[in-house]
C-alpha cells in the first residue's frame, strides 16, 4: 500500500480551448473521506474521470495508490471503485443481477460474490427490492444500486460522483452511514457534492473548485472558521462572489 | 456474455428480431412457396462432353453444339472428361452438363434411313445434367435442350416425333420434386443471422449512450475483452438462430439433401457469418450518434445483403452485386449442400467458408477499431 491513496500533481485537463482543471494538486491519505465541491462545470467530475483512467490529462500526473493513472491504468482500475455521476445500469437486469455484472467485471471471485452482494443490500436498505427488474426502480433506488455496484468489488479507492442526488432523505441517511463504514475500514474515499450538508456531515477535508482551479482546501469547520461562515454554501460565496448551486 | 443472453430473452423486441422472427419467417415462406415457381434468364452456362466426336458421323454432334451455341440461350464449355464436367456442375460453376454419347450420329442417320420403323433405329441417350440448386436451371434447360435437339434433327421444321435419341435427365427427375421453397430455405440461414447487425449496433449505441461502457472501462475488463465477450454471445444467437431455422423447416416438411456432416458444416458457416454482421453491428454503431440512429444505419448494411445474398433472384447485375455480398457466401455454400447434395469434402464450400470467416475477422477487427476510436465517446 502506498504512503497516499492518491497524489495529484499540478494536473490540468484542457478540452479544446476550455481548461476544465487548472493546475490542481492535492494529496488523499488513507480512511479519508474527501470532499470535492464546486458547481456545475467547475470540474469536478473532471478530476475524477482522470482519476479513473476515463481520462488523460494534459498536464501534470496523479496517482492512485501508488499507480500512475497514465502509465498504469490497469493497476489503477484494479484498486478503484467508481460511482458515475449518471448512474449507469442495464435496466434489463435486475439491481442483483447489475451489481453481481460489476463483481464479475472486477474479477471478484464467484464464491465470495454472492454472499457479498447479499451483505451490501441489506446494509443499504434494498433487500425488498434487489429482484426487481432495475426499470422498474424509482431514481432514489437506481442510484443505491449504482453505489452498490461501484462498491462490490471492496475497493481499497472509491470514487463517489455526486451518489445521493435524486435521493429521498431516508435512503440518503442509508447511504451516509455505509459511506462512514468504508471509511472506517480504512478505505480513501473522494466525494463530489452537491450537497452541503452531505460534505459537512461526512468529509474529513473538502477542497472547493471553480472554474477547474482550487480555491480553498480544509476541514469543513476550519475552513467555516477561517472564512467566518454558517455553512460552506456561505464559504463558497464570500470566495468566488457566486452560489454554490445556482440550479437548486 | 451473460447479461447479452439475458438481455436476448428479456426484451421482447430483440427477441422477436433473433429468435421468433427467423421461426416465423421459415414457417411462412415454407407455405407460401410451396409450389415450384417460374423466373428468368437470360443465358446458361452449359459444360459440354462430345464422346461422338471421331464417329465418321461426327457432323450430327458438331451440328448440334453448334446449335446449342447459336440458340444464344446458352454458353458452351466444352470439356475433356465426365469427372471435370460434374464437379464444375456440384460446386455451382456450371447450370448443366450435356453428354453426347458415342453413337449420337449413327442414331439420326437410323433415323433417316427408316424414319417410320422404330424397330430399325440406333437409340441412344443425351446425357443432361442440371444444376439441382438453380430453380431457373432446373425448370428451363431440359425443354430448351430438348428443342435444340429437334432443330439438329429436324431443322427449323422441328416437329414432336419420335426420336431414336433420348434425354436422360436424371437431375430433372430428381428437381421435379422441388418447391420454390426448396431453392429458399438456404437464404433463410443467412437472412436470420443479419438481423444481427441491428441488434449489435443498437445494444452498443445504447451501452454508450448511457454510459455504461465508461462504467464498464473502470474495471479491470479491457475493451478487448468485452468486445470478444459481445461477439461470442451474437455467436451463440447465430447457433440457436439454425438449430431453429432447421427445427422448423423440418417441421414443415423441409428435407436438406446433406447428412450430419452438412448440417454441422451449416452451423460453422453461420457461426463465421455471425462474425460479418456483428462487424457490421460495431461499424454501424461507430458511425451512429444515438441507438435511433444506429437502425437505420444498420438497415444500410443489411439491405444489400438481404436482396443480393439471401434468397432473392439473381441474374446479370445483381448477381455481380452478390458478390460482394458475405450472406451470398453462406447461401451459396448452403444451396451446395442443402440442393445440390454435394459431398462435405466439396471444395466450393470450403472456399465459401474461407471468405465469409475472412470477412468476418476483418470486418470485426475493422468494427472494433472503429468503434473505439469514433464511436465509444
């Protein structure tokens, strides 16, 4: 294991013209939940296709667990599980059948996967529900079952974007306390968020971004503190001028 | 591969397109076409065996190639032996094959010398071969034969008499069995499977569209990987596609002049062409923007190869389009089998074969670069 779960070096991502991440740097340790705020196109989701190796970078180099996400993806992708912004499911599978799809994928071994399966989805709430066709879901259930399935692999690196939008608050609760467990298993985990109330109640660190650069990084509390804020909403405007969320 | 199969049986559209469909379609076609039909041409290549041609009466058989020729109905190829000219005829390079036995002349000199006293004549009998697997071949050659061999006789005062000289038509005998369903059934093989092509490239679309590829390349499982777990999955449809379309061509009545080899050469030809169309499938979605799209993009693809490969007619400029057409391939080594009874150990099929699993490998290889580079974003 190496001494950070994921080390990013003055990575920049240019698409064309736009320069969706400036000169980012940040370094993740292990058991970290790590928060990534900032609006939509601020390059967020960005960061985190470089650091699943959907991505290259233009500049600058970032590694996870040890690996260059360049040089080595497929190291990369064996340590890493990642839950897409949209969640992405056959729908005519069942949530079961999806999940166990992704086991497969990940190479988790048969005998260890069924039970596995079984584990995550009475933890997250959805055992009434994990046989059903995954069309006939509501939004709230799609994206639990796509947590799942970036999960069922137990990556030693998780990569949440954006994981409860869309969630009713009882399944969102669900989905908190089974992110706080795999940080108590000592797993890296980075979250991208809408949500300030989600970053404040499950971040270590949060490192707030606008327009692909990062402006402030901290504790939620140090850096509420230090802005003299209620609320990192509130942070984000005395830094940038604008809302957080103008859609919402 | 499992989710593919699953996908196959769980959404009614696809499995109506690959399963229900190719079911249908032999059931209905088998009916329908019961009774053998009509078409036309406008020549034959006809191999030609002289074994009268050092007979003192030798002028008769020249005057009957001649004739042959000039009828501008068919094409004369002369050959040396009967062995060359019943090969080209099995493997489909020839429509008949004509044997003028020795004797040929003496018959017709009988004739004249006592054209009213059978008893007197030197019979002897044409030997006419036709193509079993070409519906057009079998249903016009003999007559027009039997014509030409009137005018040698007769001359353009042809009359229906007696004659000392016979026509064997041994194919005939057999090929009047026929239906037009009969020269169909090796086209439905082919028409099944490129339905294929619009499955691939609307699953592919779709997985792209809904990110489920970008999900898919987070996971150790590279590109290549799925790719060849897609394509063995359309394989093993193509596989369920004939065993389906034999089923129920047998249970219509359909029987294939071929045995156990011919049947299993059939599944391994399909298999190959299976790989054409989920080539096809991936290029299709390549050059697609959304899975709507890819339709009637695919159509573009399977068209083509349904009018000029599968069951359709073919003659002059379409048959020149045929061959560029893999589903031809199939359906010609098919028709060789499934019609023509040709042994297993027929070169034609092999070569047959050899195309439509070259073709196959490419157009995959071709898809999978394609789709990778233009169509995975």
């Amino acid at each position: 294991m190496s001494e950070s779960a994921i080390t990013i070096t003055n990575l920049t991502k240019r698409f064309g013209d736009i320069i969706a991440v400036d000169d980012l740097s940040l370094e993740i340790g292990w058991g970290e939940l790590f928060g990534i705020l900032g609006p939509n196109g601020a390059g967020k989701s960005t960061a985190v296709n470089i650091l699943n190796t959907l991505l290259e970078p233009t500049n600058g180099s970032a590694t996870v667990d040890g690996h260059d996400v360049v040089f080595s993806p497929e190291s990369v992708r064996e340590v890493i599980g990642v839950c897409p912004q949209e969640p992405a499911f056959y729908p005519h599978l069942t949530g079961r059948e999806n999940i166990t799809l992704m086991g497969d994928m990940h190479l988790v071994p048969k005998d260890v996967l069924g039970s596995r399966v079984s584990s995550m989805v009475e933890k997250i709430g959805m055992e009434d529900h994990i046989d059903r066709k995954a069309k006939e879901y509501s939004g709230g259930m799609i994206r639990r079952v796509s947590m799942l399935m970036a999960l069922v692999n137990d990556p030693k690196i998780a990569l949440l974007d954006e994981p409860t939008v869309a969630m009713d608050p009882k399944s969102r609760r669900a989905v908190w306390d089974y992110i706080r467990e795999l940080k108590m298993q000592g797993k890296a985990i980075i979250l991208t968020t809408h949500y300030m109330e989600e970053a404040q109640e499950l971040c270590d660190r949060v490192a707030i971004i606008d327009e692909g650069k990062l402006i402030a990084i901290g504790s939620p509390t140090d850096l509420m503190e230090t802005h003299q804020a209620k609320n990192l909403e509130e942070v984000f405007l005395k830094l940038t001028g604008k809302k957080l969320r103008e859609d919402v | 591969m499992k989710k593919d199969l699953k996908k196959t049986h769980r959404e009614p559209a696809v499995l109506f397109l690959l399963i229900i469909f190719p079911i249908v379609l032999t059931i209905i076609f088998g009916f329908a076409f019961g009774g053998i039909g009509g078409g036309g041409t406008t020549s034959f290549d006809v191999g030609l065996l002289n074994l009268d041609a050092t007979s003192p009466q030798a002028e008769w058989s020249m005057a009957f190639i001649d004739n042959l020729t000039d009828s501008e109905v068919f094409v004369v190829h002369a050959y040396e032996d009967n062995t060359t000219g019943q090969s080209a005829l099995l493997q489909g390079n020839l429509d008949a094959f004509i044997v003028i036995p020795e004797g040929f002349g003496d018959s017709i000199v009988s004739y004249y010398g006592s054209p009213i006293d059978p008893s007197s004549w030197t019979n002897t009998t044409i030997g006419l071969y036709v193509d079993s697997g070409s519906m057009i071949a079998v249903s016009a050659v003999p007559p027009l034969v039997q014509q030409v061999l009137m005018n040698t006789v007769f001359g353009s005062d042809a009359m229906t008499l007696n004659l000392p000289i016979e026509i064997s038509s041994p194919a005939l005998v057999e090929s009047s069995t026929f239906s037009q369903w009969d020269f169909m059934a090796p086209g439905i093989f082919a028409f099944a499977s490129i339905f294929l092509t619009m499955i691939v490239a609307q699953s592919m679309t779709y997985e792209r569209d809904e990110g489920l590829l970008k999900r898919l390349r987070t996971t150790p499982v590279s590109s290549a990987d799925y790719m060849v777990s897609q394509t063995l999955t359309y394989m093993i449809i193509a596989t369920v596609q004939v065993a389906l379309v034999l089923a129920s061509s047998f249970a219509i009545g359909y029987r294939p002049a071929t045995g156990p080899a011919g049947i299993a050469f059939t599944f391994v030809i399909a298999l190959a062409f299976s790989l054409v169309a989920v080539g096809f499938g991936l290029i299709a979605a390549a050059i697609s923007k959304s899975a709507e799209v890819s339709t009637g993009v695919s159509f573009a693809f399977i068209m083509p190869q349904m009018f000029f490969g599968t069951f359709m007619p073919l003659g002059g400029l379409t048959e020149v389009i045929g061959k560029f057409m893999p589903s031809k391939y199939l359906t010609d080594a098919v028709t060789t089998l499934f019609l023509r009874g040709a042994p297993i150990t027929t070169p034609v099929i092999w070569t047959n074969l050899a195309i439509v699993s070259i073709l196959g490998f490419l157009l995959v290889g071709v898809g999978i670069v394609l789709f990778e580079k233009f169509g995975s974003r």
